[in-house]
C-alpha cells in the first residue's frame, strides 16, 4: 500500500480503462456536515473535480494537499474583527487593501504551507533573475522585466524593453498630435482603433480600455477577437466611414494565429472595397520574423512593434501589446508601469503577511485544497471593473489548467483512503456587482457550494464634486457599498468564503497593480502545485483538432465538386461523400461540414432534411473548375 499523500506518477496501470481501478466514491464535503460550523478536511472533494481514475495501489506519492484538517469558521463578531485586523494587508503607496479574513485558513496551515510559500518565492526569484521558467517550451518568463527594465537579466533585453516603451510613447504620441494621420481621411488625424487579436492578445487591452479609457478618448477602440464573420461585419459597419481614420492594430505573439489572420483578411478586405490603402493605417505587434512581421514589413504597414520571446500572451499587458492600445486612449501608460512595479516589489518580501500575491496563492490554495475544487468567483463593484473577471479566466485558466505537474506526474489526492487522480485548475467567473446580486448570488448564498468570492471594492464613489444625496444621508454610491458589504456578510454567514481587494480609486496605478497582483499570485501558486504555469498545451489539441476538420471540408468540397460537375450531377449520401473522402469514421463530421455549407448557402440538399442525416442526397450549386478543388 502506497503513501497515501501525495503526487503520483501517471502509471500506466492506472489507466481508466484498467479493470484493477476502483469506481470513484461519491464524496461531497456536506456529508462531514455541521449545521452552523462545518468541520472540512482537505482531502475531501467534491466530486464534480475528481478525476476518473482510482487506485489503492499506487507508488510514488507525496504530499499535495496539507492534512490539517479545515476547522469551522469564526463566527465570533470579536473573533473575526481580529482576525480582520491582525491579516488586513494594506499597501500604503497605492491604496490597495487585501482582506482574507473570510477565508477560513487555519494557522496550521500556513505553518504546514511555508516552505512551499517560501520555495515558491524562490522559484520566482530565479524566473525574475531569467531562468528557464517554462521548461516545456526552453523560454524565460519576463514580463515582470517589463515594468522595471533594471531587472532584465542581460543589458540586451534592457534596451529592447526600453526602446520598445519610447517606440510606444512616440508613436502614440504623434498619432495622437495628428504628426502621424491617415492618407485619406478628411479628419486629417485618426479618430479610432480597430484591434484585431485573441486570447492574451485581446483581454488585456479590453480590460484596461473599459476599465480606464476616458469618456472622450483621443482614439476610441474597437475589437476584433474571433473569426465570427457576423461579429467583423458588425465592427466595420459600426465604424462606417470612420474607416478612412481608423489606426488598425493586429496583435499576434506568434503571428500565426488563424482567428486573428482572418479577422486581418477581412478588414484588408473592408479596405479595399472602401477604396483605402490598408498598409497606410495598419500596425503589427508581433515577435520578429513571424508570419505577421514578415507580411508587415513587405506590405510596407504603418508601423511594426515588437513582442517577446520570453512574454506570454497571457501576461503581455504591459507590453506593446496593451501599452500602445491604452496610450493611443489616453491613458497614462508609464502610471500603469509604475502601479504594477510597486505591487511587484511588495510581492517579493518573504514575510507571508506583507506579501499580497503569497497570501492571494494562500487563500486560493485553501479555499479550493490545492486541487481547484473550488471555483473563484469575482465580484468587482465598480461597473468599469467588469472585465477583470473575463481577464483574470484567461490568466488562471490558462496558467493553472494542467494535467501534468512539472514531474510529468498527474496530481492524486486522498479520498476516504483512496487516492484519486485529479487535473490542476482553478475555475474563474464573475460579472459585477451588484449587478449579478440579481442574477445568480441567490445560488451562491444557498445553493451548491462549489466557489469562494474575490470581491473588488473601489472606495472612491465617483470623481469629486460630482456625488449628492439621493435619499437623506444617502448617495448612490453608498447603496453600492452596502451591496458589496451586505453580501459579504450574507455569503459568510452561510460559510461561503472570500477575499477582499480594496483599492482607492480605478486609476492606471491601482489597474497595473491589480494585474500585477494577479500575475504574481499565479506564479506563486502554481509553484506551490508544482506546475507549469507559462504554456498551454491544451490549447494547441484544439487548434490541431480545428485544422483537421478544416482539412476535411477541403476533401468533402473535392468530392462534392467532382460529382457536382458531371453530367448529369450526381447528387451523394453522407455514405458515399465519406467513403469518397476515405474518412468513413469522420462521417459525423462529414455530416457538420455539409449542414453548415448549406446553411450558407454553399451546399445544396437535394433530397432529405439537416435534421434526419441519413436521408440527405447532397451537391454543390455549380461545377468549380479551380485546381484548388480537385
Ligand atoms: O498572440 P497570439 O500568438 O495570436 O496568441 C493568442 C492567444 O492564443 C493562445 O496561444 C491560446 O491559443 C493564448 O495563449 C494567446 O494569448
């Protein structure tokens, strides 16, 4: 009998489809249940986050979810308002504030966690000093480089962070100034940005332009961040002529990605039938030498920026990447570099209580056992705060989703005596408040208790001068507050955790530094679960799994052609198109390809109906004689 703590290695006869695996019991933490103070033990979890595989016969374990068990949470109003008191984090500086006393963290706990806590600050000491941080893929994680320029590891990288930063000032600047304007705009300086990017190349800029974009921006923005045709066509309609002065950005790390290409295609293609010089008005944000670098550079585009090697999408904020969007709207862009270095420099501190991201990393390990069984819901009141949780997904998500430690091994966990195989994660989602008060806070007060709260609370109400009372003694933003803090309150009389981050007001410094906090937090976790924080590998099964049934259709238009063009057409079954296209096991696909062409309009049924497979007799509407279809 193994250990029964710990990381396993994913041995083959732990494989789901063993006959030696046990069934998973069904374990929930509400059976260990306690009417008002509920004792929980780290190594129970709920069952919606087990993974498949069981076995009591497993060798190479240790530790991965500290045994202390979970006591109630304090309840005692002097209890907690000490408890509130001896954790309250406070960042003078920036006027941050980091509340975890609603997590019921013991201090077991933290004693049994320093040495990961301390380990991980290690690890990230080394990926700063320029380590290979991200083994997978042979590259040194830098984007805290791109705050503070001094602690680049070589004084090469130095000068291409700083170079890189006037490059965006400048530019910006004479963009906005009108130095720089479109060829043929009667405005005679641009007015608007159309971004064009995805994934890390889209959310931050999307998150700091709602956040801190001013009502009357320099250039307001628009994005593009999907290949839905409806969703361009949209963006360009509602740019209308506007697109003689429209600065088009496409922003792409590796240069290749096929959603940001077409969103690219199309607005060339927008161009063109407008009668513009596309090139004239276009700027490329990606690494040298990609495929975007290289189609810039010939095209002869307006300007091209650089990413780098050793930032990940994810993580690119405060690089070109967000910076020349947000400077382009006005936003003080050296105060977000600023914010987030300030926050950097707190997160080194080795002292638990005074380093925010450690005690984020804390709370989150915690609340959800180290294994994600727990999601984080959150929760900014503050309405141009509201995409900071769709941020923060792409950040967690990508970062910690991993089903492989940094040993190769899969995580396990015990149940019950039974170690139980599970993938790293962290599930993030959340609107705003209050807001979402009327949307689903009803099921997190009473209903599955499956998350912990973060909520983001701004102090300032709105700028100076501005607020008055709606009711005797009562502003607008009074009721906001109640609402965060009423709550608060509810959710934690019920035992639903959460945290607190304060900050002052939504300024480039307390934004930076939030995402700075973030950054860090996931860094220190994901050291701390031993893992992989920098790639994402599962991201490429669906782009590699895309690509195929994009070659697929190729072969289904091939076949469906050559039929189409004889004498007369010979309408196919699915049956016959798939044994044509040699894929009769991609028949279902086959089956998605031809409704979806039809329901364009690029394929013609001729017998039968999408909704009864098996009675469609299928072709095309004319006979295509390009060598591209045979
Ligand atoms: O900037 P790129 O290379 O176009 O990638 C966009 C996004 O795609 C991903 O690689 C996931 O597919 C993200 O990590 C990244 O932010």
């Amino acid at each position: 009998m193994a250990s029964l703590s710990g990381l396993c290695s994913s041995s083959p006869s732990l494989n789901p489809k063993n006959p030696t695996s046990k069934p998973i019991p069904s374990v929930r933490k509400d059976f260990v249940a306690f009417p008002t103070r509920p004792t929980r033990t780290p190594s129970l979890i709920q069952t919606q986050s087990v993974a498949r595989e069981v076995s009591s016969d497993l060798s190479n374990t240790n530790d991965s979810v500290p045994k202390n068990a979970k006591k109630g949470l304090e309840k005692d109003p002097h209890g907690l308002w000490k408890r509130y008191v001896d954790w309250l984090y406070q960042h003078k500086e920036l006027g941050l504030y980091l509340d975890v006393s609603r997590i019921g963290f013991t201090d077991e706990f933290i004693a049994e966690m320093e040495p990961r806590f301390l380990a991980a600050l290690k690890a990230m000491e080394e990926l700063e000093k320029g380590a290979i941080a991200n083994p997978d893929e042979g590259r040194m994680v830098g984007h805290y480089w791109l705050r503070n320029s001094n602690l680049a590891p070589t004084s090469f990288l130095k000068t291409q962070i700083d170079t890189t930063l006037d490059a965006v000032c400048s530019f910006a600047d004479e963009v906005v100034s009108g130095k720089i304007k479109p060829p043929s705009s009667s405005e005679g300086r641009f007015t608007s940005i159309l971004s064009v990017g995805i994934g890390g190349s889209a959310l931050g800029p999307q998150f700091v332009a709602e956040a801190l974009a001013p009502d009357n921006p320099p250039l307001k923005i628009r994005f593009i961040d999907n290949t839905d045709p409806a969703g361009i066509d949209h963006q360009i309609a509602q740019l209308g002529p506007e697109l003689a002065s429209t600065l088009v950005i496409v922003i792409s790390k590796s240069g290749g990605t096929p959603e940001t290409r077409n969103g690219l295609l199309e607005v060339q293609k927008a161009f063109r039938e407008a009668g513009l010089e596309f090139a004239k008005q276009g700027v490329a944000i990606t690494q040298e030498n990609s495929l975007l670098d290289n189609t810039a550079r010939i095209e002869g585009w307006l300007a091209r920026l650089p990413m780098f090697d050793w930032v990940g999408g994810r993580t690119s904020e405060m690089s070109a990447v967000g910076l020349l969007p947000a400077a382009l709207q006005g936003i003080d862009i050296r105060e977000m570099l600023a914010g987030a270095s300030l926050m950097d420099e707190a997160n080194r501190t080795t002292v638990l209580r005074d380093n925010p991201a450690a005690l984020l990393a804390l709370c989150w390990y915690w609340a959800s056992d180290g294994i994600g069984s727990k999601d984080m819901v959150v929760l900014p009141y503050k309405d141009s705060l509201l995409l900071f949780s769709r941020y923060l997904q792409q950040l967690v998500m990508e970062s910690l989703g991993k089903e492989f430690d940094l040993d190769g091994n899969r995580v396990c966990v015990n149940i019950l005596n039974i170690l139980i195989f599970v993938n790293q994660g962290l599930t993030v989602y959340g609107n705003k408040g209050s807001t979402d008060q009327h949307a689903y806070i009803q099921q997190l007060r009473e209903g599955v208790h499956n998350f912990f709260v973060t909520f983001v609370e701004v102090l300032r109400d709105r700028p100076p001068g501005h607020d008055w009372e709606l009711e005797p003694g009562v502003t607008c933003g009074d009721y906001l507050f109640g609402m965060l803090q009423g709550t608060r309150s509810a959710l934690y009389a019920n035992n639903r955790e959460s945290i607190t981050v304060t900050v002052q007001e939504v300024t480039p410094r307390s934004v930076g530094a939030l995402i700075a906090l973030y950054e860090r937090a996931v860094g220190i976790y994901a050291s701390m679960v031993n893992i992989n924080a920098y790639h994402q590998p599962g991201v490429e099964a669906g782009k590699k799994a895309a690509g195929e049934v994009l070659a697929l259709q190729k072969r289904v238009l091939a076949v469906l052609n050559e039929a189409s063009c004889k004498q007369p057409v010979e309408p196919l079954t699915l049956d016959e198109v798939a044994e044509r296209c040699h894929a009769p096991e991609d028949i279902e696909m086959i089956y998605k390809i031809i409704a979806h062409m039809a329901a364009n309009d690029r394929a013609l049924i001729a017998e039968g109906s999408c909704g009864s497979p098996r009675s469609i007799k299928v072709f095309l509407g004319e006979c295509i004689v390009d060598e591209l279809y045979a």
